[in-house]
C-alpha cells in the first residue's frame, strides 16, 4: 500500500480520492436523461521522493457503478 491515496477524475473534473464500498466517490451526475455522453476516467497515483516503496506487485481493484435513483 502506498502512502498517498489513488486518484481518480473525469473529463475537466478536479481529481478525488477513491473512496471504499461503504464510502465511493462519485465521479459524475446528470440532473435528466442522458444519451451518448462520452466521457474519460483519470488516475494519480501521487509517490513522494521519500515514501518507503517495496518489490513486487501493487494492485488495486476499482469496480464503476452506473445508477439511476428514479425510472
């Protein structure tokens, strides 16, 4: 685990820190119906000179949720 959270945006959007199951960040909402709108996810991973990095494999797992709150 490194020091610094992952980070994750989309389109223009400032960058947020990815949050876990019971607290997500939410990257997105539509006021009405959507269609066809495209849009890019960034990621940072901040590393500062001086945090203690280990051999091998880092990995984190993200799952995307598309949901709507009315029919």
């Amino acid at each position: 685990m490194l020091a610094q959270p992952l980070q994750a945006k989309v389109g223009t959007g400032a960058f947020g820190n990815v949050g876990t199951p019971a607290a997500p960040l939410s990257l997105r909402s539509w006021n009405g119906p959507v269609s066809n709108d495209a849009l890019s996810v960034d990621l940072s991973q901040v590393v500062n000179a001086n945090d203690p990095l280990r051999t091998g494999t880092y990995s984190k797992t993200l799952t995307f949720t598309l949901s709507t709150t009315s029919p």
